[in-house]
C-alpha cells in the first residue's frame, strides 16, 4: 500500500499516515491570549463559544488539572509521594492503552505502522496541546511532541515543562 | 563561583517531569521487550533530538515553539 494513497490518519494493510501537522485539529488555532481570557471567564455570550474553544480550553484545562495534582500532593505530602503519584498513575494509562492497541490489530506484536498509529491515536483525544509529530520506518517510531498532560509554563519556576 | 544547583522549586518540577516520563516508558518496556524505548524531555533546541527529524516542518510546533514551549521526543527502536 503506498503511502501516497491513505488519507490522513488512515491505516491499511500495514501502512500508516500519520496526521503530522496538527493545525488540522479542533482547537489548534485557538491563541494562547484567547485561552487565557476564556478560562479566565472574561466574556459573556455562552452561546459564542466555539467548539474549537471548548477542545482548546478543556485541552489545557485537563493540563492545569494533571499539573495542580502534583503540586497539590507535593505540598500536603511531599515531592517523592508526588512523584510516586504521576508514576503510578501513568504507568497505569499508558499499560491500558498499550493493551488497547494490541487488543484493535488483535496482536501481541505491535508493527511500527501499528505504533505511529497507537501514538497518534493515544494523543489524538487529549486536545490540541498535545500534538504528536509521529515519523516511522520499519525499525523506528519518533514521536516527537509540543506538549504532553503536564506540559505548563509553571510562573513559580519560570520552567516550560514536559 | 556560581552556584549551579537549580532552585528547590525547579529541582521539584523536575522531579515530578521525571517520574511522568518514567511511568509510560516503564509500562512500554514491560510491555514490549522487543522495543528500546528511549525518551527526552524539555528540549528548547533541536539539535538534542535523539533522532533527527524535521519537525519545524510542522506549522503547529513552530507555533508552540514561538510561544517558547520546550518540547520532548519518544523513541521506539525495533531491536529484534
């Protein structure tokens, strides 16, 4: 199957197209300032929410979330619980998910097409902050990424973290 | 000489980054011996990429990147 042939995001016979560039995506092209004031509560109309709002707002909004929990327990506990705590956690998501995959190509073996596929998928419902430049060949898969779910520009530690 | 230890809070962060990736690489490589599964984060500059792809090519991380966000790269190396 060539890979001129699939759409994007389509898999076929052992071949797949990675989305690659993510201003396709609902919420890509929300500006950070229009996040900021949205999740700030600074407009009106409910009814003038776009859905590419929502999808960039609750995007980042499920980041602040992740990110408040470790801070949360690192203070009331302390940093190596914390750590403990992402670690568990996704270890957990990432081992479901993992057997989500092999569970859809009904494989113990996951081909690298299978793989770009399972990163792409696996990043794809987590919103516009997340984007994963996937690129394969048969013996690697990059995932290259802007974001993940703790991704946030702490203003205490002045960090851009992921 | 200058002190080179982050702040406290940054060492934290870091900490806390550090078990994040930890957790799903761990998962991967239990899962899926026959992958070394490599990862780095909070790179600024591409040239630290563990493999080199061209990901300026994409118009959403040149956004992101403006925006100074760092960013980290997952690899999966098929090795039997």
């Amino acid at each position: 199957m060539p890979l001129q042939k699939l759409g994007v995001g389509e898999y076929r016979d052992d071949v797949y197209r990675p989305i690659g560039d993510w201003m396709l995506m609902p919420g890509s092209r929300v500006a950070e300032e229009r996040i900021q004031k949205l999740n700030s509560l600074e407009f009106m109309g409910l009814s003038e929410l776009t859905v590419d709002d929502m999808w960039a707002v609750n995007s980042r909004n499920s980041q602040i979330i992740f990110w408040s929990l470790g801070q949360t327990v690192s203070r009331l506990s302390s940093p190596d619980v914390a750590a403990e705590v992402y670690y568990q956690l996704v270890n957990s998501l990432a081992a479901g998910g993992w057997r989500n995959a092999l569970r859809h190509f009904g494989t113990d073996r996951l081909s690298a097409a299978q793989l770009a596929w399972y990163q792409d998928a696996s990043h794809i419902f987590y919103g516009p902050h997340t984007q994963a430049y996937v690129e394969y060949d048969e013996r690697v898969v990059t995932v290259t990424r802007n974001g993940c779910q703790i991704s946030y520009h702490h203003p205490r530690s002045q960090l851009t973290v992921c | 000489m200058p002190n080179q230890l982050p702040p406290p809070e940054v060492a934290v962060d870091r900490l806390l980054i550090d078990k994040f990736h930890a957790g799903y690489v761990d998962a991967y490589r239990e899962l899926a011996p026959y992958l070394d599964v490599q990862v780095r984060h909070s790179i600024t500059d591409p040239k630290d990429l563990l493999v080199m792809v061209d990901i300026e090519k994409y118009s959403s991380f040149n956004d992101s990147k403006r925006a100074g966000l760092s960013f980290d790269q997952l690899v999966f190396r098929y090795i039997d």
